[in-house]
C-alpha cells in the first residue's frame, strides 16, 4: 500500500467516524426536542400544571356537624395534549375515608366526564369549566350532587367540595410531590 492509500483511507475513516457522530448527535437532538415538545404539549390545555403526584392534609365536614383532619394524595394524569386528564384522590382520617377518582375531557374551557366514589359505591357524571389552573365542577349522582373546586398554583393545590349529603365539605391544600 503506497503512502497516498494510506492517507486516503485515514482520511475516509475519520470522514465516517465524523458522519456518525453527527448521525448520533442529530439522534440525541431529536430526542431532546421530541421530549420537549412532549411535555409541551402535555403542560398545555385547560389542565395545565396538574399532572402528577400530590399530597396533603385538610379537614371534612360531616352531616353530623363533626369535623376531622383527612391525610390525603392524589394523582393526575394528563393526556390527549392537554385535553383529557384523569384524577385518584384519596383522602383519610382516623374514622372516615373516600377514595374518588374522575375521567375527564375537555372541549375548550367546557368539560365533561364521569366519577365514582369507590368506599360508598356511588358514581355519576360531572360538567364544569377549567383552565388557567382551576377546575370547577358540579357532580351528580343518584341522590347525590356536590360542587368540586380544584386551584393550581405551581407546586401548591387547593381542593373544597361542598355538598348537602354525608360529606358536607371537605378542603385540602396539597403539594406536588
């Protein structure tokens, strides 16, 4: 092999060597902007900032004019670019405890869905408004109905449900985890 063969053939592998680098990089660039974007898409629509995990203690009202402090978490998963998001919130305290959990879809700020209540075997639908943060919702039942509000600022959340059934009110200030 002459010294001009050599030199090509160096010169050939380090040209190829460069070209998947480049082929990596433009990869690993891709991947940044898809995930990007991914999230993007995910923090945008009325639900925005919602998605995650979350944790907190309030207080609930009974019918019987008690009160007890509740322990509770919640779970928010937001999908459909922002326009469905789906909620677990479970909320105890020494002597009483629900465990609700809501589908939701969104058409603009108007939105729509259903929710069950797993310890007392009650579910029904709900409609309300939501964006910039908030969700406000009034949820139905067979022989129940009750308004939901939730409140999202950053890392801070605050739920109230009132009602006229066995719960009368229930507050939470929550903290994403």
């Amino acid at each position: 092999m002459n010294r001009a063969s050599f030199q090509n053939g160096i010169l050939m592998m380090t040209l190829i060597g460069r070209f998947e680098l480049a082929i990596k990089a433009a990869g690993i660039g891709a991947a940044m902007l898809f995930s990007v974007a991914a999230s993007h898409a995910q923090s945008s629509g009325p639900f925005a900032g919602f998605d995650g995990a979350w944790s907190g203690t309030g207080t609930v009202s009974l019918s019987d004019g008690s009160t007890e402090r509740i322990r509770c978490k919640a779970a928010y998963k937001v999908a459909g670019a922002g326009l469905n998001l789906k909620q677990a919130l479970h909320c105890a305290s020494d002597s009483y405890k629900f465990d609700l959990t809501s589908d939701v879809t969104s058409q603009g700020e108007r939105i729509s869905g259903n929710w069950s209540e797993s310890n007392r075997n009650i579910f029904g639908n709900l409609q309300g408004t939501a964006g910039g943060g908030q969700i406000d919702v009034f949820v139905e039942a067979n022989g129940f109905a009750a308004n939901l509000s939730l409140r999202t600022n950053g890392a801070k959340q605050t739920v109230q449900i009132s009602s006229k059934g066995e719960i009368r009110g229930v507050n939470i200030t929550m903290t994403k985890s």
